[in-house]
C-alpha cells in the first residue's frame, strides 16, 4: 500500500498531476480544487494517497488532507459511487461542506455536483447520514430538534439564503440547545444576527 508521496511536482492536467520521487514518476489522479492550489512545477508537493487495484490497472489518487482522504474512502464505499464521483464531489464541497450537506439532508446542494443525480444523491444521504450525522448533530431533544431544524432551514431558504450557507450557523445553535424552544421566527432571528457576526470576523 502506497500511503503517501512526497516528490517533485513534474507535471499536471486536467486530472492528473506526474510527481518525480527520486527519479520515478508517479501518475496521481486528484479533484479539481486539489489541481488548483498546486505549488509551482518543480516545486516540492506531498499527497495521502489512495491505491485502487482494477482488473487491468492500478490507479493512485491524492490529496493534500487527511480529511479528503477520509472522505474519498467513505465515498468509495458507498454502492454506485466510484471514484470518478467521488473526485467531483470532492471538487466541489470541502469535507465538512459535504458532511453538513449529508447531516441536513441536502439533497438539492448534491445534485448540483456534475454526475449526481436525485437518486444518487438520496443513496448518499441514506447509506451516509447514520455514519455522519450523529456525531454532527447529536444532542438532548434529538428527534424534537431535527423537526425545528427542518423548517428552520426551509423557512431561510425561502428568504433566499442558500441551505450551506446557513447550516453551520443552525447546527451551532442545535448544539448549543437553542432549537428548542419550538419557536422558528426567534431562530431564524438567532440565525441571522450569528451570520451577520460570523461576517464580520
């Protein structure tokens, strides 16, 4: 098993980048938002990697993170979910994106990532909330908050505010034991002034 590698950034494209370790060249396949913040060719670069063993080929992929590591392997596991959809997922959302995403049942944010459709992006959800949600979202009141949640988020988005742009601020409050008090328009109020601060840092 191939865990990481730490060369000389050789080449890239659209896909893939060439990394030169002590003279060998080794082809990494990575997202788009990884292709982007590469350091200039010639420069030193370091990846977690992840080996895929095919019928007629190995590929490797990489990652700056620990977390896109852990987040690719999750989505390897999931049944239709290979790893070309999983790059684009990565391409799109950060892990904790992607996590909140999952724990708020945001299946309208996932659609948005080219190659997942409504029903992948319900098989998500299902095969993935369990596994994400309840360290996320966990706490006293559980099934009473997740209802409050829900209609908080639903009433933000008819305000016009987009369901990740609001999620981490409702999932703080949650945590904080502020969602049960069963009234939405002092939330939604909660929400935004948390927004406007988070702002303003």
């Amino acid at each position: 098993m191939i865990a990481f590698l730490r060369g000389t950034l050789f080449e890239f494209n659209e896909e893939s980048i060439i990394i030169d370790v002590n003279g060998r060249g080794y082809e990494v396949f990575t997202h788009s938002r990884s292709l982007a913040a590469l350091p200039a060719q010639g420069s030193e670069i370091f990846l977690y990697t992840f080996l895929q063993v095919l019928d007629n080929e190995f590929k490797l992929y990489g990652f700056l993170s620990r977390p896109e590591l852990a987040l690719f392997r999750l989505l390897m596991g999931v049944s239709g979910i290979g790893a070309r959809a999983a790059l684009n997922i990565l391409s799109i959302m950060d892990p904790e994106q992607f996590y909140y995403a999952i724990a708020g049942g945001d299946e309208k944010s996932l659609t948005k990532i080219p190659g997942i459709g409504k029903k992948t992006a319900q098989r998500l959800c299902f095969e993935l909330r369990e596994k994400i949600s309840k360290p996320l979202v966990e706490t006293t009141g559980q099934e009473a908050g997740e209802h409050i949640m829900a209609d908080v988020l639903e009433a933000l988005e008819t305000l016009g505010y987009s369901r990740m742009e609001v999620l981490p601020v409702v999932m703080e409050l949650r945590d904080a034991g502020q969602l049960q008090n069963n009234n939405v328009e002092q939330i939604i109020k909660q929400v935004l002034k948390n927004q406007a601060m988070r702002m303003k840092k």
